[in-house]
C-alpha cells in the first residue's frame, strides 16, 4: 500500500501554488490564442479556448493558496 497527497489550486495556472496576479496576467497574455500542450493550464473552464471567462475564474480565485 501506498499513500499520496496531491494538492490541486484552481486559477494557479503557473504552478506555484497561489493565485495572484501573475496567474491572472499569464492568462491574460493567452486570451484569444489556441489551446496548445504549452498553454492549456489558461484554459481553466476547459471550453477550448482561453477568454474572459478564464480570466475571470483567475481573478475570482485570487488570494488563494495551497497550504
């Protein structure tokens, strides 16, 4: 038997485990571009595409962060 812990953040879309406003710019930076292996943590509705509805789910989780 194993044990894991795994710790998901939604809107930390660059992965350093708190949503501020480097999250919401990255986002930001993405809106309107293609959905790629590089950019897909922007998607964070999972719709295909990275708009205002992804930014503002970032925006609405900032502050947010893991323990």
């Amino acid at each position: 038997n194993a044990s894991v812990t795994m710790g998901l953040l939604v809107g930390d879309t660059n992965a350093d485990e708190t949503v501020d406003s480097a999250d919401i710019s990255q986002t930001k930076s993405q809106s309107g571009r293609p959905v790629t292996t590089t950019n897909f943590r922007e998607d964070l509705n999972v719709d295909g595409a990275i708009d205002s509805a992804d930014i503002s789910l970032v925006k609405s989780k900032s502050g947010t962060a893991l323990p």
